[in-house]
C-alpha cells in the first residue's frame, strides 16, 4: 500500500501549495466572498487531483498500463473469438486481421492459416509472412492468412476457425503457449477465459473506467485485488495450487486436441490431399518470469513432452532475443520461421506433390 499512500500525500500537498496561492491571491485582490472561495478551492483541488492521478502518476509508470491502439484497435470488439483487430485499422483488411483480404486462391496454391497472439500479430513482416517467403523461394506457391490478435488465445483461436471455416486450408498452425497459460495467472485466472474478461466484460463500469485511467485506484486494486473483488475468483479457483495448475494446462491441451479435430476433420484443403494441424509451443523467457512463472513453464513442457499434439520450439533463442518476457526481436521472429518452415516443407513435400 506504500505507492497508494505516496500518491495520496504527493496530491495532498500539491492541492494545499494551489491552493495557498490561491488564497494569496484572493486576499489580494481584496476577495472575501467565503462562498465563493470555497467554490474556487473545491474547484482547484479536483482539476488538480484529476491532472495529477489521472495525467502524471500514470505518466511515471502508476496505475494499469493503457494503450489507445491496443484497446480500441488491436482489441477491438467480435462476435463469436470476443475480440480481435478492428477492420482496416493500419494494414487491417475487412475482417481485421493483417494482410490482404482474405479469400480462397486457385487450386494449386497451398495455403496456410496461422493462429496467434501478439508474438504471431507483431512483426515487420509477422512470423508467417517470413514462412511464406521461404516457401516461395521453394517454388511452392502458397498464400497465408494472419488470424493472429494481441491478447488472444487458442480458445479463442478455435472460434475464430470455425468462424472463417468457409476459407480452405492446407495447414493450419497455433502458435502460442503464453496466452494459454502465463498471461491467465498474470490476468483472468480462468483457464481459457480471453485477456482480462473479468475486468474487461463483467466488472461495473464505473470501476473499470476508474482502474483504467485512475493510478491511485489502480495502485490499490494492485496492492489488494479489492475493487475488481478478483481475490474472491482466485480463492474459488485455489489459485496458483496444483490443481489449478493442472486445470490450466489440461485446458490448453484440450483446445489444442479441438482445434486438431476441426482442422483435420471439418476444414476443406485447398491444395494437399487432407488439411494438417501443427501446434507449437513458443519461447518464453525464464530470466523475465518470476518463480511460479517458471514452475507453469517447466510443468506446461513436461506435461507435453510424450504428447504429439503440440511441437516444442521453446528452446531455439537466446535470453538476449527476447524484449520482455514473450516478445522477441524482429531477426528472431526469422529463426522462429525457420524453424516452423522446416517442419511445414518436410510435410508438404510428403504430403502435397
């Protein structure tokens, strides 16, 4: 509670200097109408308390972090996957996805449908558009189609499938790992609930907009879990214990085993003989997690380890490519192609001449 008591004192003695000078002033200028001094007074010390919780402590890092882009445009409202890019936003096509408009080719051409939370949505160009010009360089003609969205998770991911399932798709790919299960014990500690649902779709809305641009209310909500009451939900899951844990990774492997079926079995392929599913599990930084962040790590690798279902790439950087815990540089997203291509080419060659 330091940081919210800090703030507090910090505005308190910022509104009582204003407001000394004030009273200098009115004195003055001979003012000694009480009522209406009080009035300037009340008047100056909210604008103030406003500029400073809402304007300068946010500004030093206080509070929840906000981003315009991220929040109206990266996240944008949908039906069905709950939200996703806002069409035509940047290089958004209609649908809000990046790349061009989404529409099946000629029959000769293979094509690739890439799923993905931010590390698959980021990228100039995005991990999939490096595949798809090896692919090219191959002589494979292939188009790829980016449903990556900041935030999002393979749950998601599998509405968004059958939501799109009117394109055909030769190979379909979910990249991720974090989103299904770091970002939940950093967020919505739900198994499978999209990014910060409980704070996002359920929480009043008074005390939404208050946690988003308030660095006092959001420090307490920080320091307590009190005003989203988002203790209460984590003591109803007995967050952080091993069943949690195991709840959390079963459900990954659970959508993973959906997005499988409905691949393999309700998707029509464009080129190859059948439609191909490939999960993989992304590099994560352990210099970058804390302790239990390790623990969901070390538990999500070895609880897959037997498990076909899902390919382990996590190990291919170095802590050096990472620019926080997830995101990765732009020289790295080309290793991370690299080693995706390898795969997709072995079965295409095998599976699609």
């Amino acid at each position: 509670m330091k940081n919210v008591y800090l703030l507090i004192l910090i505005s308190v003695l910022f509104i009582g200097i204003v407001n000394y000078y004030l009273h200098l002033f009115s004195k003055k200028k001979g003012i000694s109408n009480n009522f209406k001094n009080l009035l300037v007074y009340f008047l100056s010390s909210l604008i103030i308390f406003v500029f400073l919780d809402f304007y300068v402590f946010k500004l030093f890092g206080h509070g929840f972090p906000s981003s315009i882009s991220e929040q109206k445009f990266e996240r944008s409202p949908s039906p069905y996957d709950s939200f996703a890019g806002k069409p035509f936003y940047k290089d958004h096509n209609s649908l809000g996805f990046r790349g061009i408009e989404f529409k099946n080719d000629d029959n000769n051409t293979l094509q690739i449908a890439f799923f993905g939370g931010s590390t698959g949505y980021n990228g100039e160009p995005p991990i999939i558009n490096l595949i798809e010009k090896k692919l090219n360089k191959k002589n494979i003609k292939n188009k790829t189609f980016n449903f990556s969205s900041v935030s999002s998770n393979h749950n998601q991911h599998v509405h968004r499938l059958v939501k799109y399932s009117d394109l055909n798709f030769d190979i379909i790919i979910f990249y991720g790992g974090f989103n299904e299960t770091l970002q939940t014990y950093l967020y919505d500690p739900r198994p499978g609930y999209p990014f910060n649902f409980w704070i996002r779709n359920e929480l009043n809305e008074l005390k939404y907009l208050l946690l988003k641009y308030s660095a006092i209310y959001a420090e307490y909500e920080k320091q307590t879990g009190n005003v989203s009451n988002i203790q209460k939900i984590k003591k109803d899951l007995n967050f952080k214990s091993d069943e949690w844990l195991s709840d959390l990774i079963n459900n990954y492997y659970v959508t993973l085993s959906k997005a499988k079926k409905i691949s393999e079995n309700a998707i029509n392929s464009n080129f190859c003989k059948k439609t191909k599913f490939f999960g993989f599990y992304q590099p994560i930084s352990k210099n970058r997690s804390d302790d239990f962040s390790k623990k969901i790590i070390k538990t999500t690798k070895n609880f897959f380890i037997d498990k076909k279902i899902l390919i382990d790439i996590s190990g291919i950087l170095d802590e050096n490519d990472f620019t926080d815990s997830i995101h990765i540089t732009q020289s790295s997203k080309n290793i991370i192609a690299e080693e995706i291509f390898n795969y997709i080419y072995e079965y295409t060659l095998r599976e699609c001449s």
